[in-house]
C-alpha cells in the first residue's frame, strides 16, 4: 500500500514539473520556515501558482497564530458564485488536494469558487499538519463517544477547533473577492459548502455542526463525525462517500470512531429525519463500481442525509488517487466527487449568514483535549503516507 502512496506524490512531482518548490520560497516567509508541513507540500505563497490559485494568511482573536487559505477562481466565475471549501486530509496539504479530489476540475465545469485552508501546521501546537477536531460525540444510547481528531502533541490529542478559523476564511472570502476581481465576482454566502477526505471530511462535519448558520450542506469523502452537535445546530444537508474496504478510517468503525453506518443514524436522528432507503446500483454509469445508495429523508429542514457505500474501495475514492489504491481493494472508475457536488448544489440557506472578519485583539486560549489520551492510530499513519509520500519516492524508483 506504501507503493501505491509513493506513486501518487511521485506523479504529483511530474505533473507540476516548474512548480516551485517549499524551499525557493522566500526565507521570510514564517508559515513556510515554522512549519510540521512535510516539505513537498509548498505551502508557500506561490504553492498552488500552478492553479491559477492565490494564497491569503490571516490573523484573528478567533483561532492562535497566522493561519493561510488559498482561493480557486475559475474564469467563468460570476456574480453571487457558490463557495467549496476543499479541506485537506492528515499530514497533507492543499497542493495535494488541488491534484486529486477533483473540486478544481468542478469549479471550471460549474463556476464556483474553491477555498483550500491549511490545517494547522504550528509544531508548537501539533506534530503533523491536522485539524483538530473536538470529540464527544454520542451515539443513540450513549454507549459510545468519539475521541477527538486528528492533532496530536506527542501522543496527546489536541483541540484546536478548526471551525473558527474556516468561518473566519467565509468572511473574509466573502468580503474580498469582489475587490480582488474587479466587482466580477461575488459569493452567494448562502451557498457555502464544505468537503474533504478523511480528516478533512471530519473537519467539515464539525464545521456544520458549530457552524451550521453557515453551512448550506456538507459532501466529503472517507470521513466521520467527532464532533458533538450543539443545542444551536441547524439541521443541515450532508452526504458521504466512504468505501466498504478502507483500511484507513474503517467503514465499520472503531473503539472511539463511528463508522459509516452508525455516523449516517446519528446525523440522521440529529437532523430530525422520519424516513429511509436504500438502493442499489450496479455498475454505476458503466463502469465495474457498485455501491449502496443510503439515504435518511423528511428531515427538518429538508436536511436530508446520504451514504455511499463503495463496494471493496479503500480510503482513496477519487478517480485519480485510486489509479494507486490499496492492495486488495477495487478502482474507482468515475468522478465520485461529481456526486458530492450534484448534492450539495441542491441547497441553500434560507437566511444570510452574518459573517464578521474578526482582528487579531486577543489570542484565545489552547487546551489539550480531556479525552482519554489515544496513540496515533492505522489512519493517521497512512494519511501521513499519503502527504509524505514524496520523500519516498526516490527509494521507490531504485526499488523498481
């Protein structure tokens, strides 16, 4: 499995070919120099030139430190576009992103904007760059909790709640983009929507459940839910895709990790739902993928709930990371991201979100988690493989 990983960043590399590297970015640039990043993640302010996508750092009272985004704004991108934010997975970073989970080739096809945020990369606060999600969840009958995910210091699991720092990129996002463009583009802020892959995919979970004025509906990929849902959640849209066979964050869940089936029943009961199906497909659109439609429906708020259980796919359900999958597990033969977005486009907030860009006037505390102190666990070693990868691949090509 480490191969398949090792070819991904390897035709990562090729692919970019005159992208710059971390190290030609200007020494000065403290978010590059002071970082957990793996180096081929280009961080940089030049990370994602390739795209045609530029990097903002911002400082707020909201979250500790400078934190960076970058912004994918397609040509055909108008008045009032939607806004997907593409939340990265463990140990990796939005140049990865931005190669394989397909968001940027939607974006040009469909004419929203994309937002690649960094997770946090101080290694003051976390080993490896993460998002740091709050556990607590409960399941129906409160005989299980999820630990926090994914930010460990040591073997200690840190809170860094990420959900006030991407609701801090919506503002100022939002208030930006007309200026940058020249007033040729806008953001519909009823139309804001979150995705990601594996601890990206749970960063946008918790993000909806914090923030759920915000979110107009949540579609990722290989995640769970972690985070507990508060009195003041919104019920709101969300869908999964996540393969029977990831050994990563495992359909079937864990200990202190809710699988596919429990996390859809708990969002589910949470956004009220009264109703449920499941369909099957066989061979998706003509390709050797079959999978399992679940859907939860007649929720408040029409906030409807799906699962897309893959049949024998691993953690990397995007048509061009699974060309490397797992041993054992099967291809993806079609843009299952396409799916998440012909969710998500369907709904829209009722209300505008009041969106404040807040300065940087008083730094919020960070305290370690209270859960029970969990060792970095399968998935968070093999997201690392996945963001790493490239340090590897030198070996792999003598190795072959």
């Amino acid at each position: 499995m480490k191969r398949a990983y090792y070819m991904i960043a390897l035709l990562t590399l090729l692919l970019l070919g005159s992208a710059t590297t971390q190290a030609q970015e200007e020494e000065a640039d403290d978010i590059v120099r002071d970082s957990n990043a793996v180096e081929e993640c280009n961080n940089g302010e030049n990370g994602l030139a390739l795209y045609g996508s530029k990097r903002t750092c911002i400082e707020s009272s909201e979250f500790v430190g400078t934190r960076c985004f970058f912004t994918y704004i397609p040509a055909c991108a108008g008045e009032d576009s939607p806004l997907v934010f593409d939340l990265h997975g463990f140990g990796s970073c939005p140049l990865f992103s931005a190669f394989y989970t397909g968001w940027r080739q939607l974006a040009q096809e469909n004419c929203f904007v994309v937002i690649w945020p960094l997770g946090t990369t101080d290694p003051t606060i976390a080993d490896d760059t993460c998002w740091g999600n709050a556990g607590g969840l409960l399941n129906e009958d409160g005989s299980k909790f999820s630990r926090p995910c994914c930010c460990l210091k040591g073997a200690i699991p840190v809170v860094t709640d990420p959900s006030d720092f991407l609701r801090q990129v919506a503002a100022v996002v939002v208030r930006d983009i007309p200026e940058q463009t020249s007033n040729s583009t806008s953001i519909d802020s009823k139309r804001i929507y979150m995705a990601g892959h594996s601890n990206g995919c749970m960063a946008s979970v918790s993000m909806a459940a914090m923030h759920s004025d915000v979110v107009a509906a949540v579609g990722c990929h290989s995640g769970t839910a972690t985070t507990l849902f508060p009195e003041a959640y919104n019920a709101t849209p969300m869908a999964f895709i996540h393969g029977t066979s990831d050994p990563t964050v495992p359909y079937e869940g864990g200990a202190f990790e809710f699988g596919a089936q429990e996390y859809l029943s708990i969002i589910s009961q949470t956004n009220g739902c009264t109703s449920s199906t499941e369909t099957r497909t066989e061979g998706f659109e003509g390709t050797s993928n079959s999978f399992t439609e679940y859907r939860s429906s007649n929720c408040t708020n029409n906030a409807d709930v799906t699962l897309y259980a893959l049949d024998n796919v691993g953690h990397q359900p995007f048509f061009i990371s699974s060309q490397f999958r797992e041993n054992g597990t099967a291809p993806i033969e079609f843009d299952t991201t396409k799916l998440m977005w012909d969710f998500v486009k369907e709904y829209s907030l009722e209300v505008e979100p009041k969106l404040e860009v807040k300065p940087a006037t008083m730094a919020p505390s960070l305290v370690p988690s209270v859960m029970p102190t969990i060792s970095a666990s399968t998935h968070i070693q093999v997201d690392l493989t996945l963001a790493s990868a490239t340090v590897a691949a030198a070996a792999l090509l003598t190795a072959l």
